[in-house]
C-alpha cells in the first residue's frame, strides 16, 4: 500500500538563485514499458545507478514521482567528503579488514569518482577540489581529529592539522580551538550535478520520467511488475532509490530509516570587505559539534550555511534566533545578516550512520542511508547497483547488502529524535560557554 511521506510541494530552492541550471521537463509514464533495469528515485543516487547501468548497455527506465533532485540531492549542503563519518579503525572494526578497506578506499576515491563525471559528461555544476576544514570546539574534538590526520598523514595523503591562529586565518575566524583540513575535499553545485547525471543518462539510453509515482510493485511470471497511476513497467530488476523519501512502496522499508528534516539558508551576496574575511581559500567547512555547521561561500558572495529547524512534519519555519545567533558567533564581521532564501528537505539517517544496500529479493535492490554524506556515496552506490546490472555478484560490491532492520518502536522514533536534538543543542551550548570562558579570543 502506497504510504507517502509528508512534505514540501516546491522545489528546491536552490534551483532558483544557486545555479541549478535548467530542469528536464521529462514527462510523465503513460502505457505499458519494458526494461532490464527499473530505477525507482531520480536522486544522485538513481542518476547514478540509470547512467552506469544504461552506459553498461542495459534497456533502463527511471520514474521520479516529483522532478529530478527534488529531494535531499538538489536540497544539501554541497559538500563532496573523501571518507564516511566513521574513522577508518571504527571501519575495520565494524565491518572486518577486507569489507573495511574497501568502504575506506571506495570513500576516499569518492570526489574523484565525481570529478571524471563531472568531466566525462560536461556537466556544469561549479565543481571545485578546495579542500574540505573541519573545524574543533573542545579540546576532545581536536585529539580526534589530530588522529584522523595522523592515520592519513602516514598514508601520505594531502592532510594536515591547524593549530588555533592557523585554523582562524583559513575560516576567518578565531572562534574554535584548532582545526584540519583535508585537501582531497571537494564542493559541488548538487541540484545541477543531478541534473548532469539524468542528462547523461538519457543520452546514454536510458528512459526518465518525472512527475510519475511508483504506486505498486509485485513479481509476474518471473518479472518485476511496477504500476503508476498512468502506466506501468515490465523489468528483469528494480532499484529502488528513494532514500529519505522512501514510502510504503515495499513493506517495512520505510521503518529502517528516519527522515530528519534538515535546513539551507543563503545570505545576500556579502560586502567585498567581509567576503574577502571569510573562508578566503575557498573551502567549505563543518565544525564538530553534534548539531554541526556546515558552511561554505559562493562565487558571487552569498554564504550559505546549515541551520536548525523543526525535524519532522510539514515544512515549517526555521529557528531564525538560534540559526544567525551561531553564525554571527562564528564570524562577527558579519554584523545583521541579510539572508535571501532557505529551503529545507529530508535527509536518511538510521541506527549506524552507515549507508545501506538491501537485496529486498532476487533482483530487487534498495540504497538507503545517506546520513548526511549523500553526493560521494550516492554516486559510488549507484555505480555498484549499475554493476549488480551487468552480473557482478552483490557479494563483490563496496559493502555486500544486508538485511534491512526495522529500527525498534519506529513510531515513537519522532518524539526521540526531536529529545535527542534538544539534548545536543543543550550539551553544544554548554561546551561552547566553556569555550568561550576559557578562550576568550573566541567572544
């Protein structure tokens, strides 16, 4: 039974001032189709899967119930990390030597893996190699990182460690302890890198179709059957690609993650005084509290930044007060921040911060859990569901898919989740008065 998900009608806002670029004005499946591959979910990560199954000669079709990237890939921060969340020893530990350094290297190419796309294809999407800084607010934050740069230092990788004077002349701000920057990082224009991928993917062959909803799903004489309201597709395999905006389409899958809304804002192009102060070397940059600030600057001097908001329902309206208060602590030169939109939209989080492949059945695959690192890891797994397509065993892939787990008490998830957020704004704003009381240069 179709179970659709609460959200915004428009699209993403970004779309109109960030450069977007031009929709695909794809029309909606009407009649009967065929296929190998049915990719449920126009997202970077059902872009990617479309692209590298059709490149791999595959009959492909791709249904995306709204418009292509309407979702959390034309909605997020733009920030390409070359790792997941995890440090590389957690890796290992969680998921074994051989599985763990094939997550870690596969994590790692990630940028790279965007970049020869980005070039293979033309697509315009303001793709940069800056490096990414993340930025430390207690002493604790700054011993881990220093062990991240370690593992990676000693690897030879492009890493290093900033001490506090050297961390406030990159950010332009003397407000943390320290940080590290990670010159492998990237930055990406994501609503328009989408866009590029379902471009190449139809020039590559593949069928898309916006604005049409897979209602139903169920196997037919050894076919998978997909019904819309106007049509319907015959395919040998389905993937299933809807992440954060999954519904009821295939029972219970909806209940392995949590969609957590999550806010973008963009100020009006800053004074050229002030934009030369802030993050001058282009890179865009988190910090480690638990409700981090991801923030970056763009071309034409708009500084767009992570906020806080209501975390579930309908879309409603930011917390102005606690969203420019932070932003005004990090950087002061700003003075009365002028901001020129927001939009917001729903990212997948589950129980171990890990993205996911299920093998729901024979030749019925799901992608699911970007945990707020979507662009690299989006791309990297539909590039291994493509690959599924062209006979690779499931047991070859980064991570061979696993059983899906519903997350317990899935409905008293929301009221959680919304505690846990308010516990961590509580824990960040008592560890940031320390900073401040202990570091004066901070205020």
């Amino acid at each position: 039974m179709y179970l659709p998900i609460q959200d915004d009608s428009s699209l993403p806002r970004t779309a109109f001032t960030a450069g977007g670029g031009a929709e695909l004005a794809s029309s909606a499946l009407k009649g009967s189709h065929t296929a190998d591959v049915l990719v449920v979910g126009g997202g970077i990560g059902g872009c990617s899967a479309a692209l590298h199954a059709a490149e791999g000669g595959a009959r492909v079709v791709l249904l995306e119930a709204n418009k292509i990237g309407w979702g959390a890939s034309g909605r997020n921060g733009g920030h390409v990390a070359p790792a997941t969340k995890h440090d590389p020893d957690e890796i290992i530990a969680r998921y074994g030597a051989v599985a763990g350094q094939r997550l870690i290297d596969a994590a790692e190419e990630g940028p790279k893996v965007v970049a020869d796309l980005v070039t293979r294809h033309a697509i315009e999407c303001e793709f940069s190699v800056p490096g990414i800084i993340s930025a430390a607010h207690t002493p604790t934050a700054m011993q881990a990182m220093a062990k991240r740069v370690d593992y990676w230092a000693s690897r030879g990788r492009p890493v290093e460690m900033l001490d506090r004077r050297q961390a406030a002349d990159m950010i332009g701000s003397d407000y943390y302890l320290g940080a590290w920057i990670d010159r492998r990082g990237a930055k990406i224009n994501p609503l328009s890198f989408v866009r590029g991928l379902a471009r190449a993917a139809v020039k590559a062959g593949a069928s898309l179709y916006e604005g049409t909803r897979a209602l139903k799903i169920e196997k037919q004489s050894g076919k998978w059957l997909v019904k819309t309201e106007h049509g319907e597709v015959q395919a040998d395999m389905v993937f299933l690609c809807t992440n954060a905006y999954t519904d009821g389409l295939w029972p219970g899958l909806r209940q392995t993650i949590v969609s957590v809304r999550a806010f973008q804002f963009m100020t009006r192009p800053l004074r050229d005084n002030v934009r030369k102060t802030i993050l001058p070397g282009g890179q865009p940059m988190t910090d480690s509290r638990r409700l981090l600030s991801g923030i970056r600057l763009h071309s034409d001097g708009r500084l767009q930044f992570g906020g806080q908001g209501p975390a579930f329902g309908a879309e409603g309206e930011p917390s102005w007060g606690a969203t420019l208060g932070r932003l005004q602590k990090i950087f002061p030169q700003l003075g009365e921040i002028e901001t020129d939109f927001w939009w917001t939209g729903f990212m997948a989080m589950n129980g171990d911060n890990s993205w996911h492949i299920h093998e729901l059945a024979p030749g019925l695959l799901t992608m699911l859990g970007c945990n707020g690192r979507g662009v690299a890891l989006a791309t990297i797994y539909g590039r291994e569901l493509a690959r599924y397509a062209r006979g690779t065993p499931a047991a070859d892939f980064v991570l061979p898919p696993d059983a899906p787990r519903r997350i317990f008490a899935h409905g008293l998830v929301e009221p959680f989740v919304s505690g846990l957020i308010r516990y961590y704004a509580l824990r960040d704003a008592a560890e940031i008065r320390r900073l401040e009381r202990d570091n004066p240069a901070s205020t």
